[in-house]
C-alpha cells in the first residue's frame, strides 16, 4: 500500500515541527501525528499517558451525531483519565461562532483540563481549535468524516452575523483518522470532502500563473503537493464502488495534505481560490435552501463546476492568446473602478471586499507589467490551463457519475441569486 502523502508530508519535519524547504523559506507544523487506519481510536489511551501521563484530565467536545459516532468510544477507551465533556445537540446544527467558542471556553476551563480532544468534523474540530488557543491547552481531534480539511490546518472559519473570517488558531496535534468511523459518515459528508478537492485544481493553476505573472511566492513541493494528493484520491473516488475503504482512506489522506499544507504556508493558497470565494459567498448570503446541503465542501464543488467553463473560455480564448499591450492598457485605463460595478446582489458585501482589496495596488505600471509577463509566458500559460482544466474537466465527470450534487436546483439556489 501506498506511504500516505500527509505521513510522508509529516516525515519531512524536524523533531520541532520545522522545515527548511527547497523554496527557500522556513515552514513549521504544531500537528505531531496523524494515525489513519482501522481501530486507531484504540490507540488513543497509549498514546495520552504517554504525552500527558496516566492521570491526564482531557475536556471532550462532541455533538450527538459525532457522540454516536465516535466519542461514546472514545470516552470508554479514556476511562481511566479525568474526563470532563461537552455534547452539543445536532439539531440546530453547532456553527463556529464567537459566542459558542467563548461559552464553551468557559465551560472547559471549569475543569482545568490539560488537554482538548475533539470529536467531530468541521465545526467541531473548529471549534475545539479555537477552545485550545483561549485555554492555552493543546487540542486532538478525532475526524468523524473525510469531509474538511479543517483538522489539520492551522486556522478556524469563523461565522459572523453577515460575513465569515478565518481566524489563526491552535494547529491539532494528533489527529485520529479511524477508517471504522469514517467509513459509516453520511454520503454527503464524504462528497463534500471530494469537493473540496476540486478546488485544488484551480488553486495550483492560479498560483502558478501569478508566480510567473506576478512574482508571487509559490512553494512548488507543496503546491505540487496538494494537486497530486487530489488526483490520488479522485482516482480511488473513481472506483468507489469496487473498493470503498481504499477510497475514503485516500480521499482523507487528501485532506489532511490541504489543511497541513496551510498550517505550513499560513495561508489557504495552495488550496482555494475563485470557488471558495463563491461557495463563502453562497454561504455568507445564506442562498442555499436545502440545509442538508449547506456544506462547504459541496459548494465548493458546485463553484469549479460553474467557474470551470469561465476560466476555459478566458485561457482558450482571445484574452490570452491574442492582444495589443497598448490596445489593452488604453481598455484597462478607461474600466470604473471595482466599487462602482458592485450589483444590487453583492452591494452588502461593499465592506468586506473594500478590506480585502486595502493593500492592493493597481494602476498603469503594475498593468504593463503583467501584460508583458502574459505575453512572455504565454505558451506556458495556456499549456498548463489546457491541462489542469482537461483534468478538472474529467474529475467533474467522474463525481457526476457516482452522483454529486452538480445543479443549482439541487440545491434550491435561483440561478438569478447564484
């Protein structure tokens, strides 16, 4: 069987969580280790008198979903330890917000735990990150679905009343990956996790276009990384039907690459880009009227398929391939700015996009600049867009088949909203 990409990502660290890359800078990991396999829970016990020592007091956060799933069978491998614990209800469904990590701060902190184990996936795993950083405790995480990549990164998605922020937070240490588990998530919890991978494709095509274009920073073992997890795992999503374990132990292994790859980088670009800047907005809107589909990973996937036919228009079209440096700043000169093109649907997110767009800088020279680097690479550009969005192209087919949730209908979003 294949060394998992996270393991080998992992392997490649010194004992003190760094790593002086081939790209020239220092990364550093606060995630230990990752177990991912049948039976690792009962792992667990050995592993935390070992770290903490046989009297350790651990704070368990879970909701009743992920208590079914996981944490009743935590709590009975731990029973030895000082456990305290707090189980949300599923029903409203738990959100990442300032109060809940505030209110559960509290509550941990009663206990003067030495460690936080979360039991869950995305919002609890959040949330559990968020608890450590105010606690100054380290936090573990048991996945209960391969649907996020937030177990392994170092941030937490934050929901505020009218927008979202992604917030630097206390990176897991060890993170519990029982296939038993995983394997028993909810079928639209496993294609979130899938579509979040697709994004993968048009994050490595942007950011390697902006290196040559913009002179931005790439770091090419972990750009590349991220790419070649996503194919390893859609490849096994591909033959789902003949091989499930193999599929969900890849599709993991994808997403723990994505969330290290962030904690290591301290940013989200080697894993989004333009689709989650939709799917964040969907969500910010709350456009989606299905709440079964509300996840993240989903839209995400429903985004690269509507953007993968803008960005193929635009890389196989006149935009790239044919145009006038002179002819196109004269264009570019006589565009109003972003703050007047703002539609009636968007005109609520004027603050945030104003902040977002704060330090750039625009104008005549930087757009020579970038016209005359578009023509220099060109031919490079328009190969790897041919290639990436050909594969994006065939990915989309192979999540169609198996039945990922593809239509704006599917989701009860108006096409006129979305």
């Amino acid at each position: 069987m294949r060394e998992l990409f996270c393991q080998s990502y992992l392997n490649s660290y010194s004992d003190d969580g760094t790593l002086r890359c081939q790209c020239g800078r220092e990364h550093r990991l606060g995630t230990r280790k990752i177990l991912l396999g049948e039976g690792v829970i009962e792992e667990m016990a050995g592993l935390l008198a070992e770290f903490y020592g046989p009297a350790a007091r651990v704070w368990v956060l879970s909701d009743e979903n992920t208590e079914a799933a996981a944490g009743l069978r935590c709590k009975e491998n731990l029973s030895r330890f000082r456990l305290s614990s707090t189980v949300l209800p599923a029903s409203p469904r738990p959100r990442t917000t300032e109060q809940i990590i505030s209110r559960l701060a509290r509550e941990a902190a009663e206990s003067s735990p030495e460690l936080i184990l979360a039991v869950g996936s995305g919002t609890i795993s959040d949330v559990g990150k968020m608890v450590s950083l105010e606690l100054d405790v380290p936090n573990w995480c048991v996945a209960t679905a391969p649907s996020v990549d937030a177990y392994s990164s170092g941030t937490s998605a934050i929901k505020l009343e009218h927008g979202h922020k992604t917030e630097p937070a206390r990176p897991t240490e060890l993170i519990f990956n029982d296939l038993s588990v995983l394997e028993k998530a909810p079928e639209m919890l496993f294609l979130s996790g899938v579509g979040d991978l697709l994004a993968k494709y048009l994050s490595y095509l942007d950011w390697k276009i902006s290196a040559w274009v913009n002179g931005e920073y790439i770091c090419e073992q972990t750009a590349r990384l991220c790419l070649d997890s996503a194919r390893q795992a859609l490849s096994a999503v591909s033959k789902l039907s003949a091989d499930k374990t193999a599929a969900v132990r890849s599709l993991t292994d994808a997403i723990l690459v994505s969330g290290l790859a962030m904690q290591a980088l301290v940013n989200s670009r080697p894993a989004s880009s333009a689709e989650h800047t939709v799917a964040h907005s969907w969500e910010i809107a709350g456009s989606v009227g299905r709440a079964e589909l509300e996840l993240h990973g989903l839209l995400v996937g429903l985004a690269c398929r509507i953007l993968l036919e803008g960005y193929r228009e635009f890389y196989e079209g006149s935009a790239i391939r044919d145009f006038d440096i002179q002819d196109r700043l004269r264009s570019l000169g006589g565009e109003p700015g972003w703050d007047q093109m703002l539609t009636a649907e968007i005109e609520h997110l004027h603050a945030q996009i104003e902040e977002e767009m704060g330090g750039l800088q625009i104008g005549e020279t930087v757009y020579r600049s970038r016209l005359e680097k578009i023509s220099e690479h060109r031919k490079m550009i328009t190969d790897l867009a041919a290639g990436i969005l050909g594969e994006l192209k065939q990915a989309v087919s192979i999540l169609a088949d198996i039945g990922y949730p593809f239509r704006l209908s599917d989701y009860s979003l108006d096409p006129q909203e979305a």
